[in-house]
C-alpha cells in the first residue's frame, strides 16, 4: 500500500469536515463571512505552495479585515484546524487497526503484544508476570491554565470523532451514509453556534468537573477494555492471567488541591471537590448497576449468596437491587453534603470493600454455578472498575508552596519536643 493510498480516507474525512464546516459558515453566518474565509483559505493554500504573491496578497488581506470580520474568519480556521485533528486522531486508530489486522506485519510498536514480544526472549515469564502484576502506575489529571477548550465543545468533537468511526463500517447502506453524514452536520453546526471562550474564570470546581468528565466520557470505559486485554495478553504468554482486584493504573488529580500560588483553593474548596469526586463514582456505580440487575436474570446460586440474599427467586437481582439502594442512599447524602446540609449517615458505602462484597459474591456463583461466561461480562468489568477507581474516582493531591509546608512541619516539630524543622 503506497503513501498517497493509505492517507486516502483521512483527505477524504478532512475534505467532508471541512465541506460541512463551510456549508455550516455559509448557512449560519451569511455569505460574506463565508466569502471571506474561502477567499482567505484559497491565498493560504497558494501561498503554502510556494506562491510569493498570495502570501503578499494573504498579508495585505488579513490586514484589512474589518473589525467585525476577524473573530468569525479567526473562529473558522480554528474550527477547521480542530476537525483535522479530529480527522488525524481517527486516521491513527484506522492504520492502527489495519495493521494489527495484517497477520505479516507483526505486532504494533508501542502496543502490549510488542513489549511483551521484546520482553519475553531475555525474562522468565513468571518474574514478568509479577512484574507486570505488581505495577503501581498513577496518572494525574491538572488543568492546566492555558486549557481554554469548554466542556461543551469537547463532547461535541468526540461525538464526531464517534461519528467518523461509524462511517469507516464495511457495509454501510446509502441511508447509514446519509444518517452519519447529517449528524456531523448536526454536530459541527452545534459547535460553531458555541462560543469557545469562557466568559468567567473557572473555578477550581470548575476544574474539577472537567476531569469527571474526562473519566466519564473516556476513561471509564477505556481503563476495563484496556485491563481486558493486558490479562489476555498475560494468559497467552505467562500462563497466568491478571488478578480480579489488579490496579496496574490508577489515577490522582492536582483539580481542588492544588494550593502552590492559588489562594482560590481553599480547605472548602477541596472538600467540596472531594465529595464532587464520591457523587460522581457513585453515579456511575450506580448506572452500570442498573445494567447488571436487567442482565442478571438467573435463579442457580451458590450456597454464599443464598445465605446473602436469603430464598430470593432471583438472587443476583436481588443482591444488586440492595446494591443500587444503597448506592441511592450515598448519592443522596452526598447531595445533602454538597448543598451545606448534614445528614443522618444512614447505610451509606464509605469504603470500596462493602461495594465489591456483593458484587463478588455474584461473581463467585456464576463461576461456581456454570454461568462464568456471563461473570466474565459486565460484573468483571465492575470489579476491575472499582478496584482502579475505588469510591473516589481519583485521589486529590494536595499541593503547596514549600514555605507554608516549612511553617507547618515546625509548627509541629515544635509542638512534640523536636526543636525547629525549619533549621
């Protein structure tokens, strides 16, 4: 496959981008905007190529832009340099995919299949299992002060980046091509209508809600799939899988605890993020929870859950339905903690383990009762979710400035006998 082919679909996928991106600009903002913008394009285009008179022409035009034309004309190549992104991430995956299709190219660098290809010759499996068994990897997550992108237009660009996928299907029908071709539409007409900048500071909730829905929208389904295949991988080639409560990953967060030059970030302001960080993990508990109880319809249970659940008729539902109204009762005083009020604590989960007790009691009697097959579904997922995540989603690290953390060691090395920490 040559250069010029295998770049074939990503021209085509920026080439009906930036088509609807215009069409978008023509219907939404009038045709001088979009004049101008294909007036402009077209002199970038000739300039690039090497022409010295469109790039004088392209200088003298930017320059006489009046007033109200610069942001729109600004807004549409940035809008358009967004797409290609869009257009080039999902070129990646595509030649990733197709690589790992063609059985002669051998596995793909950087993937799990290579390092453990690479590994394996020089390592006793068993010492690379453990190895691999035993790492404590954590990812923060900070806003950074240059992040600029709202939330809003982050759901709309991974919705057409989604959107992108389904159209690369080998069979699609005239009336699926159309039906993915409007939703881009849709979705691009949505975020040119959506104003890219903030119109107030965020506040370090603000942030923090940022990162829940990086987790939400991403890493919530990744880390599972990701876990799925590293215990695969470790099964083919150590003999030996990945253990169910396994945490190679976990993730932490600088968003409601970073003190280090932000007075906004304040003792209230991380408790608020933290309790933020529970609510959310208990909602998206609480969802696939709900999924579980429709797909865990059968009667055989082993003799632990019967003695959890009692004669119930169906015992799975049973369980996850205490589950999920427990899990109810935790969101609703989270809630009550959220707005300033102080609740009865009731039958609230405080900690990951009183989660995962039922759960893995399921799990256990579906193996043992012949239906492992459907524990190794959704419920692993869960477990293995819960264990990444536990109750908090991530953990807030608290940063500060080196010499309020001074002042505070030696207001305590003072108070127990130890003299002056900060000598």
């Amino acid at each position: 496959m040559t250069e010029n082919r295998s770049d074939a679909p990503l021209r085509e996928d920026i080439r009906q981008l930036g088509g609807l991106l215009g069409s978008t600009i023509h219907d939404q903002s009038g045709e001088r905007i979009y004049a101008t913008v294909e007036e402009v394009r077209g002199l970038a285009k000739e300039a690039r190529a090497g022409d010295p008179e469109a790039a004088k022409a392209l200088e003298r035009r930017l320059g006489e832009l009046p007033d109200e034309l610069i942001v729109p004309v600004v807004r549409a190549f940035s809008q358009f340099l967004n797409l290609a992104n869009i257009a080039e991430q999902h070129h990646r995956v595509r030649r990733s995919r197709a690589w790992i299709r063609d059985q002669e190219t051998g596995p793909l660098r950087g993937s799990l299949e290579e390092f453990f290809k690479r590994m394996l010759p020089d390592t006793d499996p068993a010492d690379l299992h453990a190895s691999v068994a035993n790492l404590d990897i954590e990812l923060v997550l900070t806003a950074h002060p240059t992040e600029v992108m709202r939330r809003s237009l982050l759901q709309k660009y991974n919705r057409i980046a989604e959107l992108l996928g389904q159209g690369d299907r080998l069979d699609p029908t005239p009336e699926e091509i159309e039906e993915v071709h409007q939703a881009l539409k849709r979705e691009i007409t949505a975020a040119w209508e959506t104003d890219e900048i903030r119109r107030r500071r965020p506040a370090p909730q603000d942030e923090a809600r940022w990162g829940l829905a990086v987790i939400e929208q991403t890493l919530w389904d990744v880390v599972p799939h990701y876990l799925r295949r590293l215990d695969r991988i470790l099964l083919r080639q150590t003999e030996k899988g990945l253990a169910l409560d396994a945490a190679p990953i976990h993730f932490g967060s600088w968003m409601g605890g970073d003190r280090d030059g932000n007075p906004r970030v304040t003792a209230n302001v991380t408790r608020e993020v933290c309790l933020l960080n529970r609510w959310k993990a208990v909602e998206l508990y609480e969802a696939e929870i709900k999924t579980l109880i429709e797909t865990l319809s059968m009667r055989c249970a082993n003799q632990p859950l019967r003695d959890w659940v009692g004669e119930a008729w169906e015992p799975y539902r049973t369980a996850l339905k205490a589950v999920r109204d427990r899990l109810l009762a935790t969101r609703y005083w989270l809630e009550a903690r959220l707005a300033g009020r102080r609740p009865a604590e009731g039958l609230i989960y405080w900690r990951a383990e009183e989660l995962r007790e039922p759960l893995f009691l399921c799990y256990q009697s579906l193996h043992q009762t012949g239906a492992g097959v459907v524990a190794e579904g959704q419920l692993k997922d869960l477990l293995r979710r819960l264990s990444v995540f536990g109750l908090t989603l991530m953990r807030v690290d608290i940063r500060q400035e080196s010499g309020r953390h001074t002042e505070a060691l030696n207001a305590i090395t003072e108070a127990v006998g130890l003299g002056q920490y900060a000598d």
